[in-house]
C-alpha cells in the first residue's frame, strides 16, 4: 500500500493528482472478486472437516509408511490448489501434516517445504489456482483470448511432467528424510536396557537379583511391542479427532463448488455473458445459504481481507508506474532484444526462453505477484507489437516462470510464506537457507521441464 502511495504521488507530481474515483476506477474488481468469492466458499467447506479428514485417511492408505503418506499428501495438495487455490489449501493442510508429522515422530521440514512447493507447481494449473495466473487470466486484452479451459489445457502436461520429476527428484534425494524405521525408539531403550542386564550378571546380591528379573521382564515386554504395527496404535486416535462434523454440509458444499468449477470452464463456450469473479460470487452467496450461518461476521472472518488490500493496491501501483511509462520502456527493451532475432520461429524461441527464465529467476527473489502484474501489461505490448508473436505461448511461458520461479526461495509465492509461518506457529522455524537447498534446484529442474514442454509443442509444433 505504501508503494502504491508513493506510485500515486509521483504521478501527481509530473503530471496531475488523480481522483479518488480514478484511484478506485484502476482497481481490478474482477480479479478482486474471485478472490473473495472463493475465500468464503473455501472458508465454509473447512469447517466440515473434510481436508483433515481426507489428510487422516492418505495416513490410513499409507499403512503408516512416511514416504507413501508424504508422496500422498504432495499429491493431493497440488490437485486442491489447481481447483482452489495454493495459499489457502496450504492454510488446511498444512497443521495437518504437522500434527501427523508429530505422531510419526518424523521431523515435519522437509515435508511441509514440499507441499510448499507442489501447491505451486499444481496451482500453476489453472487460472485460479495461483494468484499470478488470477492477474493474467484476468486481464481484459489476455481473456480474450485465453479462458479458462484453453488455460488448463495447455498447462496441464507442462505441469503434470514438472510434477512428476519433481517426484523423482524427492525420492533421489529425500526419502531417508522422508521415512522412519518402526519402534526406532524402542528398539533403543531395548539395548540400553540389555547392556545394564549385562552388567547386573557378575552381582549374586538379594536386591540385584530384583532388579535383574525386572529388568528382564520389562524388556520382554518391549519386545513384545515390537511385533505389533505401530500404525495401527496411533490411527483410531487419529480418526477419531478428525472426523467430517457436517456431512450435510459437506455435501451441498462439493456440490456447489463442482458446479463453480463446470461454469469456470464451459462458460465462455456456451455464451454465458458472465466473467468468473459473478461465478466465484453467486457460489460464495450459495454456501452462505446452504450453511445456514447467518452471522455476517463470522462468515467474513473467513475473509483474508489483508490479501484483498495488497491486490488492491497492487493494481493501483501498477497503473501508476504505467502512468510513469516505466513498463512502457521495460517492453521497448523486450522488443528490442527479441527483434534482434531473425524473423519467423526463432523470436517465439526467444521470447519463450526469456519469460520462462527470466520470469523464474526473477520471481524466486521476489515475490511472483508483483513481478507478474509488472509483466502482463509488457506481455499484452509484445502481443501488439509487429513482430509477429501469438498472445498464447506468451502467456504460458510467462505462467510457467512466474509460478515455478516461485519455488526458489521462501519470499518467491504467498505459498511459501504460508507454510513457512504455519511451521512457525508449531514451533517449527524454516529458515531461509533450509527452503532454499530445497526449493531452488526443484525450481531449476521444473523452469528446464517446461522449456523442453513449450519449444516441442508451442514453437516447433505450433498448439496454440
């Protein structure tokens, strides 16, 4: 907000002070109103219980071995961040993954930096899984051309291969991480015990002997522990603190929310005049009815209000340094180095090449929603210019380095920041050298993926 003061004040300096209804006239509602519209709709589905429920029984299906259950939970949180979004489905699933990271008695770091991770690399999915791909989706020039099912058509293989190497990069080099031996604990108390027994075997003594037979009994007991299936001692617990607490709810909720998510995709082929922020509103309206919650406030509090600000002013500061004609000369030195390319499929190659790198190793520095917001408008000037680029490839190479350059550090998504500061709160401090060992080489890995995807099937083959 303060930046967006500061952008407005130069503007009335070199040219005039614009009114608060101009100030207001550059928010955009419709990305605005997505979001808030989604918030609550999420916000209600959570208080039935069903994404801790669904976290209980991916330990369940994992018969309690750690990387099953870690490779699950990835799973499950990149395809809930496609369909909602990534911050807020960390938001649930997070705590969870604590809470079973505690039970497991396995450290909980590596596991919750990699949901990070996989909320970003699913969220890059579709127009609303990430806020970057709300800003583009959302763009009057881009949305005429891209909706949202030509959205996740086209990135839903770049993401789904990213995925998978990611898959492969975790068990290379994190499944001793991401694993415990059963009983490891009392497998240990068992030898400490054995080698005082030793000990005890030279004495003759009254009172030895006592503690000798004790001693002897309490380790057949552990021992005898060590023949049962430590999963099964700690899952009815389990199923019995996370439990779904409304299923009526539960189920008008999925289906209004299935229904949302149908219009998001279908409405722009069945003429539907209707953007995707009155979809995501009518839906929020439709939970709030079938809740049967009539406390306002309440409902509201579910309302990330401190998110909804920072767009706002996001967009206004990025009207304001337009204004400035700063991203007027950021595109004129785009255009510059991407003329300097022969003509034909070698300027899409390198205009592909700098939005996806460029765009990632800047967005692993900084946070990918401004530097998206900064970059539409330089997108929707190439598009215009002469030199013969299509809009689309534009657009996914742009999606593919903003949100998998996000990956890079713990500032580069809203993501990261989320589940850094939901570990915190368990008393659980990720540091910043700790996400980086992990995240950037998956950053690398997933920019060298989506290289490969875009040059094969939007350069050479032109699908688009």
């Amino acid at each position: 907000m303060l930046c967006a003061l500061l952008a407005i004040a130069f503007v009335s300096i070199i040219h005039e002070r614009p009114t608060f209804s101009k100030v207001v006239s550059l928010i955009d509602f419709e990305t605005v109103g997505l979001l808030f519209g989604m918030m609550i709709m999420v916000g209600i589905l959570s208080t039935t219980g069903l994404f801790e429920w669904l976290a209980v029984k991916a330990y369940k299906f994992s018969k309690g071995n750690v990387w099953s259950l870690s490779v699950i939970l990835c799973l499950v949180t990149a395809i809930v961040s496609a369909l909602l979004d990534n911050v807020t489905t960390l938001l649930l699933i997070a705590p969870v993954s604590l809470t079973l990271c505690k039970v497991l008695d396995v450290p909980p770091k590596t596991l919750i930096i990699f949901e990070a991770l996989f909320s970003n690399i699913g969220g890059a999915m579709t127009i609303i899984g990430d806020p970057p791909n709300i800003i583009i989706g959302n763009n009057a020039y881009i949305k005429e051309y891209v909706n949202f099912a030509n959205f996740s058509l086209h990135m839903m293989p770049g993401v789904v291969v990213a995925m998978l190497v990611t898959f492969v990069y975790m068990w290379k080099f994190y499944r001793h991480e991401l694993s415990r031996e059963p009983h490891a604990g009392t497998k240990m108390d068992i030898q400490i015990m054995k080698n005082t027994l030793h000990r005890f075997n030279d004495s003759h003594e009254p009172e030895t002997e006592t503690l000798r037979e004790a001693l002897q009994r309490h380790i057949e007991e552990l021992e005898d522990k060590l023949l049962t299936d430590p999963h099964l001692d700690t899952l009815p617990e389990l199923e019995e603190k996370y439990v779904i607490t409304d299923y009526p709810l539960m189920i008008n909720s999925m289906i209004i929310l299935s229904i949302v998510m149908l219009l998001f995709f279908v409405h722009s082929f069945i003429g539907i005049e209707m953007g995707l922020a009155w979809i995501a509103v009518i839906g929020a309206i439709l939970h709030i009815l079938v809740s049967g919650n009539h406390n306002l406030e309440e409902i509201l509090e579910r309302v990330e209000f401190g998110t909804l600000l920072f767009f706002a002013a996001l967009f206004i500061l990025m009207e304001n340094i337009s204004e400035l004609g700063l991203i007027e000369a950021l595109a004129n030195t785009m255009i510059d180095a991407i003329s300097s390319v022969p003509d034909g499929n070698g300027r899409l190659v390198a205009a592909t090449l700098i939005l996806i790198w460029v765009s990632g190793l800047a967005s692993a520095f900084m946070d990918n929603i401004p530097y998206t917001a900064t970059l539409v408008p330089v997108l929707v000037r190439l598009a215009e210019s002469d030199l013969g680029l299509p809009l689309a490839p534009l657009v996914w190479a742009l999606v593919f380095g903003a949100c998998f350059g996000g990956n890079g550090t713990i500032i580069g998504a809203s993501a990261n920041v989320v589940a850094v500061s939901v570990c915190e709160q368990f008393g659980v401090p990720i540091s910043f050298l700790e996400f980086f060992k992990i995240g950037f080489p998956v950053t690398l890995i997933s920019l060298a993926v989506s290289t490969v995807y875009m040059l094969i099937f939007h350069v050479a083959i032109p699908w688009y």
